[in-house]
C-alpha cells in the first residue's frame, strides 16, 4: 500500500517516509512542498515501502491494539483506557487505565506518554539502585531516554541510560537491560568477555534477548 496513512506537515526542509508498527505509511513533509512531488517520492520509494510493510506483518509479536494506541502496555500488562469521573490522576486499577474525565480528548494520548515516561524514570531508577547493589557495582548517574533503536546505553563515565518505553516490557526484559549495561561497567564493549560476565548473572540472556528483539517494534511508539 503506497497512499500514506498519515501526511505531517511542518516547518521541516526535506520530506521523510516510515513505516509505523502497524504496517501504515507515515509521511513527514514541509509545509509547501506539494502533493504531487510528495507522492513522486513516495512512488519512487515502492519497493523499501513493500518490503518494511510485509516484515511488519510476518511480525507476530506486535499487538496491533498497543501498537494503534487503543491499549498501552505497563510492565507487560496491557492496560485498556477508560474515562473515568472517580480519579483526579492517571491511574492504573487492574487492567485498566483510569483517564481522569476532566482531560480533553486530543490531550490524552500526551497525558498517558507523561505518565509512562514518569513511571520509567522511576522504575529504572530503582532497578539501577537494586542490581548496583547485588552487583557491587556503582555507576555515576541513572537516566531515561528517547533513543530511536537502542534499549539501554552506558558511558565510560558510568553513566547509564535506558529508553523510557522500556517500563512497556515485561519486568524480566527490562532488568536484562538493565543487568545489560551494568556489565558494561565491566566490559565496555560486546566482546566474548563481555558476554562471559553477562552469562554469570542471566543464565538465559540468549533467549531474553531474542524475546527483547521481538518487542523492538515498541521503539517506534509515540513519536512525532
């Protein structure tokens, strides 16, 4: 499918093509360039368009409810959005994610993003502290980010940072990036002695990080 499911204008100077996870064509365009030099483009890109199209669709692990913003993933768990007149915040009751009623409609899906990325800067703050602690290893600063492809980094400062749509994972992929970049304390780059450590502390890292690779789709949620 070429015709794009979304055209976003701006003050931008070059025109941009992606493929969101639901297998839709998302166009970035600027504000004057016209519809017949966008679709030109798009036209000349048909063979990359079709090929990230079918690889999203032979993706079995993507949940197309999560991935189209109808359900939102916290820890594993997928949280269904409901309006609610009984809470002043966003909150999560079991399965559901209570919207407080008073937050206009176009102003949600922003509310929920500031609600996950606090939650992550939280939660990996603690996770840090928690393996610094079972590791004997101390690291200079612990921060989230908004990273396009990477789970997790660390710097030879020892400063560590994890992607915040990691508090979408399951608890046990984000403590394997977590345990992930305290190695590198170690071991700064992916050498064999590098994963020798990683072995030490997660027996199954091979199959955990198959598993992580599988949710990569989650890297390209809320983004502009």
């Amino acid at each position: 499918m070429l015709n794009p499911a979304n055209i976003h204008r701006s003050n931008r100077s070059s025109l941009s093509i992606s493929i969101d996870p639901t297998g839709n064509l998302i166009v970035k365009a600027p504000k004057h360039l016209s519809d017949k030099k966008i679709y030109d483009f798009i036209k000349s890109k048909g063979d990359w368009i079709r090929s990230r199209q079918t690889a999203v669709a032979k993706n079995a692990h993507i949940s197309q409810s999560v991935a189209s913003y109808n359900t939102f993933y916290f820890l594993g768990q997928e949280l269904v959005p409901v309006i609610s007149d009984k809470v002043k915040l966003i909150t999560r009751q079991d399965s559901a994610l209570l919207i407080p009623h008073k937050i206009p409609q176009d102003k949600i899906l922003k509310k929920i993003e500031k609600y996950l990325k606090d939650n992550a800067k939280q939660i990996v703050q603690e996770r840090c502290d928690y393996f610094s602690q079972v590791l004997r290893l101390s690291y200079a600063t612990a921060n989230t980010n908004n990273n396009k492809t990477r789970w997790g980094s660390c710097s030879k400062s020892r400063e560590i940072a994890i992607n915040w749509r990691a508090v979408m994972l399951k608890p046990v992929l984000l403590d394997y990036i977590v345990v992930h970049e305290f190695c590198h304390l170690l071991e700064f780059n992916h050498t064999k002695d590098f994963w020798a450590i990683v072995q030490t502390i997660l027996p199954n890292w091979r199959d955990l990080r198959i598993k992580l690779k599988h949710m990569a789709w989650l890297l390209q949620l809320f983004r502009d």
